[in-house]
C-alpha cells in the first residue's frame, strides 16, 4: 500500500509539473482552446492535460510492483488515443475520422489484454446472459467507443469531465481493493492522481484563471478508455464479487449524457456528433445556475448514484432490480 501511496504522489506531481512546463510550449505550437461560437470562456486555454496526465500515469505506474502495471499493449492504446487526441485539438479532425482510430484502439486492447465483456449478469432477471467470444468482442468494441465519447461530451465546462472521472475512479478502486485486484485498483488510483493535479488548473475558481488549461479531447479520451477498460476488468474477473450493472452506476452521468444526446440530435434530423449546447450541464446554465453551480449540481449527481450503486452492490440486491433503478433514473 505505501508503494501505491508513493507512486500516486508521483503521478500527481508529475503531472502538476508538466502541465506547467508544457504550457509555453502548447502556446507556441498553437496548441489552445480560443473562445468563440459555444465557447465563452476568456482567453486562449493551453490544452495539455490529456498529455500531462498520460506522463504521470505512465510515470507513475513504472513505480509500482510489477503485478500491478498494466501490459505494454495498455499504455500503447493509452498513446494512439492521446495522439489522435491532440492531433484532433490541434488540427480539429472529423469525427467520423476519429472514429476508425476508437474503433482500432478498442481492439488492440481487447485482443492484447484478452478481457471481454461476456457476463452481463442478469440485469432482466433470470438466468445470467452469457456472450460467445465474437459477441463479446463486438461489445466491448463499442462500449469502449461510447465511453470515449460519453467524457468527450462531458468535457464542456471547467472541472465537469475530470471531476466526474475522479468519483468513478474512486469507486471502481473500492471495489477493486475490496475484492483483491490488486491491478485495477492500482491503475484506478494512478490515474486518479494526475486528474487531482489537472484539476487543480481546471476547476471552476477564482484562483486558476492566469494558470488554467484544458484537458481537450486528449484528455477526454484518455479518461474515457481508461474507465471503460477498469469497469470492464472490475465487473468480468472471476475473483471479483461486483455486478455487472454496480459498474453502470459509477458512470451513470456520463453514460445517461451519451444515451439522450445520440437520441436527441437523431431525432433532429442531425449527424449524433453535431455539437450543440444541450447538454444537462447547458440546460443548468441556462436554468440560471452559475457555472460553478450548474458543477456542483452535475458533481453531487454523479457521487449520489455511485454511493447508491455501492450501497446496492454491497446489499447484493438483484442485478435485475439495480438495472431497473439506474433505468428509470
């Protein structure tokens, strides 16, 4: 545990001290966020916190014992998204050309690490749904996808994204500490690390506004596949006692924001990629809360139902009824 202890201090620091060195260099390679359109804030914002944290992450995990670092093919589908990422922050790519490198990424880590969603557990009661291999590849394809996507949504307002990816890190670690994965835990809490650090440029307050930077899509995507890889390990490990549906809960924000943009812009006649400012965390602001309010509001959600899953997770309530909660929600 100290080990953890430590080589979570480093990530932190580490990130907090590229987020600073990265800044004049991000600014020199036009690599900042310029307000304008759906964009309100002042300034042009470095976008460097997709890469500090990755540096810390990486850093971080070279510290710890060896059964808890993650595979190289982990870190190298980390890399190929932070670097369409950042090319996507830069250059402004399609996202229909984002998609393939999601979709490759996916992949690789399903293929490399050989962890698949096959027990679904029995979130309609009854016996558990079980999936054969190339179902099961297929879906966690494009559960990976969404989550990708699910945080690039949410990356709209100042510490929304990264506040919401620390509360899910924090239960997944609980969980993973409570049932022996050593590894899960490990790696949720090297990237919780350096999302404390970014945060520190990134929250909503008053005393950030010279130092603030952006995690942009980098980051989002980062944070995205990173969560969607420990909830996949969490709830399919055979040593594991948390329900397939326990895990939904961790990301209900995230995942509900995912769910009703598609479906509202489909029904609009328009690409699920087009941008707009319908998002809950738009429809707070213009509800009349501030930004730091429409953050507080959107943060005690995402705590309030990863508590209740946990409660319900360690009550062993029937997954059927649990799914049934998150659903109406």
């Amino acid at each position: 545990m100290l080990d953890l202890v430590l080589s979570a201090l480093t990530s932190f620091c580490v990130s907090l001290v590229a987020i600073i060195a990265l800044r004049p260099l991000a600014i020199a390679v036009d690599l900042v966020d310029k307000p304008g359109g759906r964009k309100t804030h002042h300034g042009e914002v470095p976008i460097i916190g997709g890469l500090a944290m990755l540096l810390g992450l990486l850093v971080g995990s070279g510290m710890v014992p060896l059964s808890s670092q993650p595979s190289a093919v982990f870190f190298a589908t980390c890399a190929l998204l932070v670097t369409i990422g950042l090319l996507d922050d830069r250059f402004d790519i399609s996202p229909w050309a984002r998609l393939p490198v999601q979709a490759a990424a996916a992949v690789l880590i399903c293929v490399g690490s050989g962890v698949l969603v096959q027990n679904l557990g029995s979130p309609f009661g009854g016996a558990e749904i079980t999936l054969g291999k190339a179902g099961a590849l297929l879906l966690t394809v494009l559960l990976v996808m969404g989550a990708v996507n699910a945080f690039n949504m949410l990356d709209g307002m100042d510490g929304l994204a990264g506040a919401t990816a620390l509360l899910a890190l924090v239960g997944i670690a609980y969980v993973a500490g409570r049932d022996g994965l050593g590894l899960v835990q490990a790696i949720s809490v090297l990237t919780a690390a350096p999302v404390c650090a970014f945060l520190v440029f990134n929250l909503p307050a008053g005393y950030n506004r010279s130092v603030r930077c952006f995690m942009g899509d980098a980051g989002s995507t980062l944070l995205g596949f990173v969560l969607a890889w420990l909830c996949i390990n969490v709830s399919q490990d055979a040593r594991s006692a948390t329900a397939p549906v326990t895990v939904l809960w961790f990301v209900a924000m995230p995942l509900y924001e995912l769910i009703w943009s598609t479906l509202r812009r489909i029904t609009r006649g328009v690409s699920p990629f087009t941008a707009d400012t319908d998002h809950f965390h738009h429809l707070l602001l213009k509800a009349g809360f501030g930004v730091r309010g429409a953050f507080g509001v959107f943060v005690g959600l995402s705590f309030l139902l990863g508590a209740v899953g946990l409660v319900l997770d360690s009550a062993r309530v029937p997954d059927s009824m649990s799914f049934a909660q998150a659903a109406a929600f």
